[in-house]
C-alpha cells in the first residue's frame, strides 16, 4: 500500500464554529469535502508523523463512512497509530479521556452533539488536542485558513474497510489501527472519582432512576455503569441503542425535546432520579420527581456539595462558567472563598484554566458541566455526581435544590432561542443592538435600571490571549441580566439565543413560574433589539 495525491479545490465556509465545522449530512458527502477539512487539519500538524491519533464519533448517519475516510488519510499522512472507539463509536468526554489516558497527539471526533441525525439531518467533525480539550481558536484559525488554499489531499486510496466492530490491532500500510472498548476506560475513570458502594446501596434501598440517552452514543456506557456496576435494574437506562437517525429523536437533553423522559418522572408514581444525555453525551438534564433542574443551579448545586463526593473531597480550586449561564455559582464560589470565571461560551475556554489548575468544574447554561478529570464537558459524568449527592446526603433531587435556594437565593433563569432566521437578518440585529450600547447604560426601564450595556470580550487569564465579540450583556441593578448571542452549533440560517436571569433572595419569592419571574426582562429584550421586527419571527422556537 502507498499513499496516493487527489486533485481538489477549495469548499467556502469550512470555518469551525464553536464545537468544530457542522453541516447537513449531504454536504459533507460531497466528494472531497470531509478530504479537504481532514487534510487541511493534519497540513497545519507538521510534527504528525509517528504519532498517535484518537478516532471515533456518536454514531450517527455517515460516521461509519468518515472513520474509514479518516483512517485511510492518516496512514497516507504519516500517523503511527490511531486509537478507534469499537464500532467508530465514541462519546466525546470519552474521547478525552482516551486521549488522556493513552497519550495521544490528539483526536478527531465525529459529531453534530445535540443536532438531529439521519440522512437529512447534520454531522460534524471537531480537533481534541493533546490535552483531551477541543482545539483553541488558534488552532481551528489555522484549519479554516488552509482549508482556503488547499489543492490536493493525502489517502491510500480505495483499500479495503477495516473491521471496526472486532477488539484488536491490526495495519493499515504502515499505521497501526487499535479498536479499543473506551466504554471500560471511561467506566474505570467514572470508579475512581464517585462511592460507588454508595450509590448500589441507593438502586438496592428500592430506590429508582430513568435515564434517557435519546438512541445516542451515551447509551453503551449508560448502561455499563448504571445498570452493570451500579447495579439499576434493568431498564434504568431507556433508548440505550445508538442508532444512525437517533431513533427519530432531537437529541438535545431539555425540557423541550426531552418530552418522554418529562412525561415519565411526572407524578407520584414516577422514579426518584430522571436524567437525559445528549447524541456524544457530553451534555446533561436532571430531574427530579416533578421537578426539573436548570443547568445553572445544577453547576451550583453540585459546587457547594462537591465535598461529598470522593473525586472532590479535598474542595475546588475554583469554578469557571461560560458568560451567558448564570451567576448562581458565582455566589457558592464567593462563600466557598475560591475564584469564579466567566469564560465565552464554548468549551475549549476553560481548558486553560484547568490546565493550569485554577478550576475544577466547569459549566455552561446549555447543558453541560465537567471537572478537570478530562477536558469535555461530561454527561454521564455530571449525572453520577447527581447520584452520588443522593445517596450520601438522603435527600431528593428538589430537597437538595430548595435548600440551595435558601441558602443561596434564587437565580431565575431561561434562554429564548430564535431559530432559522436567515443570517443576512440575525447580522444586522446584532449590529444594530451593538450600535445602541453607548447610549444605553444609565438608563431606567420602569424598574429596572441598566448599569453596564457592553459587548463581552475575555482575556485570557494564562496566555493572554483575547477573544472579544462575545456577546452583548445588558446588566441591570441588583443582578438582573440579558444577554443576546448568535449560537455558533447550528447548520442553517442563525440562532439567536436570548439569555434571561433574575435573583430573589427571598424564599418567599422562590415558586413563581420562571417565565412570569422574567416577564419584564423578556419584554424588553424584544423592545431594546426589536427582535420580532428586524427577525421576522413572532416567538422563539425553543424556550429552556
């Protein structure tokens, strides 16, 4: 076998967003499209020759096909081995972990996360470095730049598939291919961090959870380790089977697209524990009985009891949040007398603060927290914890919120998300809202005051680097806040994200239904970016 030169040509737009390129699954069929991106990361790799690569993705319609692309341009590109998850399945904080643990260069993961899958539905393909975490903006600057110039690509041309599904090594020219169960990896990692004596002792008291991996790539390990080691019953963990259309599910573990799993843990009869992972299963919903967690409290929650757990017996050296989740963890960070930071949204900006051992758990607003045990967000992870807090302190899922609130205060909290508005539109409201922002502050809004209207921009506190453009921040007296955002994960037209939050410190205040707690912040979200005219939208698409 020999490696072999193909003739190509620019696509336009393979810029990665803020979790790597997504598009339609027909996109990247076109030939030489996936070619091109995966060239144009290993050409900006100059030191690749013999090294290790971690490979695998969720799973999804067309990540069969892409592993064997992959594989095939990595032998002709110099790599020594490269690590697959069996099957081409692997979750993305697994991922991490893989790349961790076996000291990997780095590592391809295929994923679109928490957009739908199938024929008609979107795929994706994002860098680790070797760190575990999603590459730097540096890094992803530098695949898009050369995605722009590119004019051939590197393969072995149409050798036979390998066997993906058989544990083992085998060779591909002169590149070795390891198929590996990353599910006992991850399982042995989840051991050292949570009481599992603890929590079997929960499942054997009689005690009952659902969980809901939505037909994704969370399914195996689910299932590994809750109904395996854990010892659930079986038929704790439903839509367990990952399947290429997700089984028909969006799988975005919310309030909105999580509806059997709400269904399921409405009532007296419904179990103790509800909790839903997300297509690589890198994001998270907990629930209780009747009750349902907002990721927010639960980053808090889960800081100011991470004591309880063994991984974090000896505290946290600090909590990082991304800007638009809100600031309830701000106040466990403050009473804990450790550092809080307010990163951009995405990821790969928290990597350095664990890195350099600042943090030690992470979140965002859009379902997904992690600690420094890999570099991903982590939902399985995020739902033993959850677990673990049950079984060492008794209570419930809401016991444990309420009581958080009377400590804390409330942070009442959602995101108003305006789908499919052609971009040309979402553009110019986000110019017109940024060419308001000297003239607002200092303004009153019938209650409210404005006290800081800016565009978010973050400095890097360990290399100094700046990313600015973040979002704009609408901050008002005692701790309101709006944040408008264009999300950078969807695949047609722009997402606009409208983050709202309130804080009553008063428990007597705590049980108001949150959107009639930020009536008045959604109000004038509307008012102040003229959302519905310059959109052309009547209402958000999702609320969460």
């Amino acid at each position: 076998m020999s490696a072999m030169t193909v003739t190509t040509q620019p696509f336009v737009g393979q810029r990665p967003g803020t979790s790597g390129l997504r598009k339609k699954v027909t996109v990247f069929q076109q030939p030489h499209y996936l070619e091109n991106f995966v060239q144009s990361l290993f050409d900006i790799l100059p030191d690749r020759a013999g090294k290790t690569l971690v490979l695998g993705g969720d799973g999804r319609f067309h990540n069969r096909v892409a592993v064997q692309t992959i594989l095939r341009m990595a032998a002709a590109n110099g790599f020594g081995c490269v690590l697959v998850g069996q099957g081409g399945l692997l979750s993305t904080p697994a991922a991490s972990a893989v790349i961790r643990k076996r000291g990997a260069y780095g590592g391809i993961i295929l994923s679109a996360s928490h957009n739908p899958g199938g024929p008609d539905g979107d795929f994706g393909i994002k860098y680790n470095i070797g760190n575990g975490g999603p590459a730097p903006e540096k890094i992803t600057e530098a695949i898009y730049q050369r995605t722009t110039e590119i004019t051939a690509y590197q393969t072995t041309g149409d050798t036979a598939d390998l066997d993906l599904d058989t544990l083992g090594r085998t060779m591909l020219g002169g590149m070795a291919v390891e198929v590996i169960d990353s599910v006992a990896l991850y399982a042995d990692l989840m051991q050292t961090l949570f009481d599992f004596e603890a929590m079997r002792a929960w499942f054997a008291a009689g005690k009952r959870m659902r969980m809901d991996t939505m037909c994704a790539a969370g399914g195996p390990y689910a299932t590994a380790v809750l109904e395996g080691l854990l010892g659930a019953p079986v038929g704790t963990v439903v839509n367990g089977e990952p399947l290429e259309d997700f089984g028909g599910y969006h799988p975005d573990p919310n309030p909105a697209h999580a509806t059997e799993l709400i269904a399921a843990m409405t009532g007296a009869a419904a179990p103790d524990f509800g909790a839903a992972s997300d297509g690589d299963a890198d994001r998270n919903m907990i629930l209780g009985r009747d009750f349902v967690v907002t990721p927010s409290d639960s980053l808090a929650v889960m800081a100011a009891h991470a004591t309880k757990v063994p991984g974090y017996a000896a505290g946290l050296k600090g909590i990082a949040r991304s800007m638009p989740t809100s600031c309830a963890a701000d106040a466990v960070a403050k009473a804990l007398g450790i550092p809080s930071y307010e990163t951009p949204t995405g990821w790969k900006f928290f990597g350095n603060l664990l890195d350099a051992g600042r943090v030690t758990l992470c979140g965002e607003e859009s379902y997904g927290t992690g600690s420094d045990h890999v570099r991903e967000k982590d939902g399985l992870w995020a739902v033993l914890f959850w677990l673990n807090l049950l079984a060492a302190t008794g209570e419930s899922v809401e016991s444990l919120v309420r009581g958080h609130w009377a400590r804390f205060g409330r942070h009442y909290y959602s995101r108003h998300d305006w789908e499919g508005i052609p971009t040309e539109r979402a553009d110019a409201l986000m110019a017109a809202l940024r060419a308001q922002l000297p003239a607002l502050a200092g303004q009153p809004f019938g209650a409210l005051t404005l006290t800081q209207a800016d565009d978010f921009s973050y400095t890097d506190p360990v290399d100094g680097s700046v990313s600015s453009r973040q979002g704009v921040r609408l901050l008002f007296e005692g701790g309101a806040r709006i944040v408008f955002r264009l999300s950078g994960t969807g695949t047609e037209g722009a997402t606009l994200r409208v983050y709202l939050e309130r804080y009553d410190a008063d428990p007597a205040r705590h049980d108001q239904p949150t959107q009639d707690a930020l009536a008045d912040l959604i109000a004038l979200a509307d008012r102040v970016a003229r959302i519905r005219e310059l959109s052309g939208q009547d209402a958000p698409a999702v609320i969460t």
